[in-house]
C-alpha cells in the first residue's frame, strides 16, 4: 500500500497517529533529507504528544503502515 499526503499512519511497531505532510521526492523542498539518508518515498510527518506538543518528524516508509479511517479520529 501506498502513502499519500494526507494519509494517517502508524509505526509498525506502535505508537502516536501520525499525519503525512511531505513526500521525500514528489516535494523538491524535501530533497534536502536525502542527504540524511531518506529517500524517495519516505514521508514526513506532524503528530501531537503527550504534552499536546506538535512534533514534527521523519520516518522511512518502510517502517509506517497506513491507518485506515475505523473511527481512530475524533470528531
């Protein structure tokens, strides 16, 4: 499956909900990261902590999988 922006997902091995706002390739503002070792296809991401800080983030696409809307979301 893919990730689009948008998309809301997950680490694979658990943790907070996470939004993608950046594809690693289709924005060329991106680029800059594959110096850090991303590539294209590895998203970033904004997500709130506990504290109810936004963070923002970084994550290789391998390591995500896609939360489909199942009423995760409030609102």
């Amino acid at each position: 499956m893919s990730i689009n922006k948008g998309d809301v997902v997950q680490l694979k091995s658990g943790g907070p909900l996470m939004t993608v706002t950046g594809i690693i390739g289709e924005d060329p503002t991106l680029n800059v990261l594959k110096i850090s070792g991303f590539n294209d296809g590895d998203v970033t991401v904004e997500y709130f902590d506990a504290n109810n800080t936004l963070i923002r983030n970084t994550f290789k696409s391998t390591s995500l999988k896609v939360i489909e809307d199942e009423g995760h979301r409030a609102g």
